[in-house]
C-alpha cells in the first residue's frame, strides 16, 4: 500500500538489516547484561529487560503507525492523494477491512502460497539452529566466552550487508529477485560445509569463517519477502498469504533449535549442519521453478491480453487478486 513494487526490495532489505545491527550491537549488550549478579538467572534478565523495551515498542507502534496512506497522520489531504494514486498502475490494491472466503479460498489452492511457505521453512532452520545457538558452536570451536560473544558480532556485519546488497541490486536490476536469493543459498551450503568438515583444533580459522557464511540467508529471506509482497494482490489474499508464511517462519524457528544437539559437539554438529545444506539446496531449486512458473503465468496472461494503461488505471484499486487481474503482471 505503501511502496511501489519495485521500491519493496530497498524497503525489505532496510527493514531485515536491523537484524544484523542488533546481532552486532545485541551480543555486546547480552555479555553486558550476563554480568548482573541477582536473584535471578542472568538469561531471566535478558527476557525481562528486553522484553520490557520490545513492549514498549509494540505499544507506541500501535498508535504511531497508520494502517493506510488514507490515514497518515504525518501526511496532508493532498499529499495523501498523491501516496495512493502512485499506487493505481501496481496493481496490488488497497487496503480492504472485508475479509472475502473467495480470496482465502485462492490462496490455499496457489501454487505461489505453497513456494512462499515452503521456501521460508526451509532457510530459517538455518537460523534457528546457527544463528540461535551460534553461541555454542563458536565457543566450540575453541574460543572464549567474552572472545565467542565478539565473534557473534561479526556475523551480524554479514547480515547487514548481504541483506542491503539484495535490496540494493534487485532495486536497479529488473527481475533479479529470484537470482538474487538463489546466489546467497551458496555460501550457506559451503558455510555448513566448512564448519561440519573442518578441523576446528588446527584450523579454527576455517570454521569460523565458515560460520561468518551462514547468516547469508538474510539475503535470501529478504528476496522471498519481497517477492510475497510484489506477486500476492487482493487485501484478504495478502493476509492470509502473510500468515501462512510467518507461521512457517514460527515453526521453523522453533524446530531448529532441537537440531543442534551439544553430544555431538566432537562429529561437529551433523544433525544441525547437514540438513541445513539439504534445505537451502532445495531453496534454490525451487526459486528456479518458481522463476520459471511466473513467466509462465505472465506468458498465459499477454496470450489473453497485453496490459493497458487506461484499463490498469481502472483496475487498480479493485480488491482483485493477482489471479483474477488481467493486468497484473508478476516479478521475479
């Protein structure tokens, strides 16, 4: 409702970047907060004051944040206009309170919905395991606990600038989101690689650079974002497309963790490494079909009609989804 389809990579990649900056600036405060001496564990202090901010945080956004460019506050009656009317010839719609069973109907039997949430899975059992329980296989690996804490640090750099490297080329480049997301896939496989095969007490070096890999997968994550939000039109449609994909975010995130398993700290972490590789090659095998199955679907719709800019202008702000929109054109 916002941005542009073509602005949403920048938008994503921005937003996913503070990830990196909180592992950079986060791991320094967590040591910090470790050194509280009390009654309660130090763990119970990083919830409670964390917690507390995030809180916060949500409440604020609650009443700072307007739902659509049709209530900002921080906008004139004019400029409001202009916010929307930008909008007309992208096609996605806007903001629509009826939720219509019809569009929920579509998503559950579209194809894209079933790559979005199967691609999402997928990566983020990379970040629940590696990035979640980084702690424990960087000091395995033989360093200390203030030096490991350090070292989790530099990780956060490689999501920060992967996640704005995606964004930045997807936003000057047409259609390389796809490309894009299947590039960062790579140097997580060999991350996994490096640190699963390695010797960590002659070459540690080796593993830790190749755990400084792993995190990659922002970049990827960034690009799939992206790409729900330029190719998923019809307001209950994008809902629902959303909580799909962000309960598939939940659930893989919380599965991961059990993945790595600290008996098997001497074999280098298989049950957590190898099935990272296996999912992350499975992303890019299924961002090439997914790349392929869009310009199939553009292909089907120029064969019925090619876009007109009058009639797109009258199609705009329908409530259609992408399916139904005979001048909506998808993006990879």
């Amino acid at each position: 409702m916002w941005n542009k389809r073509r602005e949403q990579p920048m938008r994503f990649s921005i937003w996913f970047s503070a990830s990196g900056i909180s592992i950079l600036i986060g791991s320094l405060i967590f040591y910090g907060i470790g050194q509280i001496e009390g009654k309660f564990a130090p763990w119970r202090y990083q919830f409670m004051i964390i917690g507390a901010i995030s809180s916060v945080r949500g409440i604020a956004l609650w009443f700072l944040l307007p739902d659509s460019p049709l209530t900002a506050f921080f906008l004139s009656g004019d400029m409001r206009r202009v916010a929307v009317e930008r909008m007309r010839l992208e096609q996605i719609g806007i903001e629509n309170k009826r939720f219509k069973w019809r569009q929920a109907k579509e998503t559950l039997v579209d194809p894209k919905t079933y790559f979005y949430v199967v691609m999402i899975f997928a990566i983020n059992l990379g970040n629940g395991a590696a990035t979640g329980f980084g702690s424990i296989i960087v000091e395995s690996f033989g360093y200390t606990v203030l030096k490991t804490v350090l070292l989790l640090g530099v990780a956060g750099v490689f999501v920060f600038v992967f996640s704005l490297g995606v964004g930045l080329i997807a936003v000057y480049i047409r259609d390389a989101r796809c490309y894009c997301a299947m590039f960062c896939c790579l140097p997580v496989v060999t991350g996994c690689a490096m640190v699963w095969k390695s010797n960590w007490e002659h070459n540690k070096a080796v593993a830790l650079w190749g755990f400084f890999m792993l995190p990659i997968f922002s970049g990827t994550q960034v690009m799939i974002l992206s790409l729900v939000g330029a190719n998923t039109a019809g307001h209950t449609k994008k809902a629902v497309t959303a909580g799909l994909v962000w309960g598939s975010y939940s659930i893989s995130n919380g599965i991961a963790p059990l993945m790595v398993k600290t008996t098997e700290t001497t074999m280098h972490y298989p049950s957590a490494f190898i099935p990272i590789m296996v999912m992350m090659a499975l992303t890019f095998v299924l961002l090439t079909l997914y790349r392929m199955y869009l310009f199939h679907l553009n292909k089907m719709k120029d064969s019925v009609i090619l876009v007109d800019a009058d009639a797109a202008a009258r199609t705009g702000f329908l409530d259609i989804t992408d399916l139904e929109n005979e001048n909506f054109r998808y993006q990879a």
